[in-house]
C-alpha cells in the first residue's frame, strides 16, 4: 500500500507544530507544511523540527512556492532554505506567470539553490495557473533539464485540465517524487470563472471513492508505491472535524480503505 502524507491543507487553519502533530494524531507516514518564509523565525524552525523529530515523521513536502511576473527569487529560495532545514524531501511550487521561459529559468534556478539538499522541486498543472496542463508542465520540465526538477500531479488538476490520464502513466517515474491524492465532484466547475475554479479547489475535495474522479485509473498510471499527499481541502471536512487530530484521523482511515479496497480488487 502506498506511504500516505498529510498535505497541509486539510487543516488550514493550522500552524506548523499543529499540523505536524494532526498528522501524528492519524497516523499519517508522512506530513506536509505550508510554509511563508516571512513569518518564520528561527522559533517557528525549531519547534517544527522537534515536532517532527517527537513524532518520527517524514517531512513529504513544503508549501509553495508561486513564480508570479518580475518576482524576487530570493523570497523562493528561503523556502528551500526553510524546507532543507526541517529535511523536507519535495517543494511544491506552480507559476502564475505566461512566460514559459522565465517559468522554466525561475524552476531551473530554485533546482541548482536546492542541489546539496535532495530536495526535488515540483511543478503542479492546473487551469487556475498559466501552466494549466500536463503538456505544458511537461514541456517547462523538458526546458530545466535539471535532476532535481519534479512532476507533481494531483487528480482534480488532471480531470479539471483535461490532461490525459494515458498520458501520465508514460511520464517516467523519476520525474514523479509523490503526487497529490484525492476525489471530487465529476461536474467541473465553468473554466472562466476562476472564483469557482478556486472553490472547486480550496472547499469542494472528497474523500477517494467518495466522488466521481476516475482515481482507480489514475492510481494504476502512477509509479508503484509512490507516496501519496492528501490533498483534502474540503469545507465539510473542516465543518465536520473542528478537531485537527480528528478530522487527520478521518483522512487517514478513509484514503487507507480505498488503498486497501483497491488492492483486493487487483486494480491498484
């Protein structure tokens, strides 16, 4: 069965240290933190560090990195600097930026920064970026040419794209660290109307198999074994589970028995 994370943004209302120990309370192989470099301090540093040390888990991967026109380099870089401190493996970055020359000189830039820590910098699809589609994100990746450049796939960005789930499964494995994890309503949100395209995102996830995305297909087009981030934003998740510990308890219990279900099935 696949290694699970717990992506930051089930509970984003919590803070580092909180969500480390939600994963913890789940019992989650792994966690992930979303982490604004300006509001770090080398406080926030250490106690995220001996959170993770206390609980034994895995650091998956740090949140995000968004190239936007003209921005400062710099302010990404300290989140590779933040995500190598804490022995994060991955950091998730996506461009809202229209050039595809300057999004692949900025990822090629953050992919020399990170060389000395192992960390793979991921570049994530999806139509509420300028990198909307597999294709494009595949065609930036072809451009960096660096090692530790990274594919991140995530299952509402392939379906909402359009992006060809025969297409995933050629994308060679070691561009494919860990992927993103999740359900959703099969009615797509109107591609013009971002507002809804964000909601979509941010509120409307599901557990897997509790929606209508084609993931038993998904997950056979995924490298074997590799490691899953559950990426579970969802209101009714939040509204139901006020409780961190409780609502990571929910994820976890219900992603391990698709997982499971699937294995039985001989479809995973």
């Amino acid at each position: 069965m696949n290694r699970i994370s717990f992506a930051s943004g089930i509970v984003p209302e919590a803070g580092p240290v909180e969500t480390i120990l939600a994963a913890a309370a789940g019992e989650f192989d792994a966690t992930g933190l979303w982490v604004e470099p300006e509001k770090w301090t080398s406080g926030t540093l250490a106690d995220a560090r001996k959170a993770l040390a206390d609980t034994g888990l895995e650091l998956l991967d740090v949140e995000v990195i968004w190239f936007k026109p003209n921005d400062d380099l710099d302010a990404h870089k300290a989140l590779i600097d933040i995500g190598a401190e804490l022995g994060a493996k991955n950091v998730l970055c996506v461009s809202s930026d229209p050039d595809m020359v300057a999004t692949a000189a900025r990822l090629a830039a953050l992919c020399e920064h990170a060389e000395g820590s192992a960390m793979r910098v991921a570049l994530e699809f999806g139509i509420f970026t300028e990198v909307k589609n597999l294709t494009m994100a595949l065609a930036v990746l072809d451009a960096v040419a660096h090692p530790l450049r990274a594919l991140l796939i995530d299952p509402i960005h392939v379906d909402r794209s359009g992006s060809a789930i025969s297409d995933i499964a050629n994308v060679p494995a070691a561009l494919l660290p860990y992927a993103q994890f999740c359900d959703a309503f099969a009615d797509r949100p109107d591609p013009a109307d971002f507002n809804a395209i964000i909601i979509d995102a941010v509120d409307l996830r599901q557990q897997c198999g509790e929606g209508g995305l084609p993931l038993k297909a998904l997950h056979q087009a995924l490298p074997p074994d590799i490691p899953l981030s559950i990426e579970l934003r969802s209101k009714a998740l939040r509204d139901s589970y006020p409780d961190f510990g409780e609502r990571a308890k929910a994820v976890a219990t219900a992603t391990r028995q698709w997982l499971s279900t699937n294995e039985m099935d001989g479809t995973g």
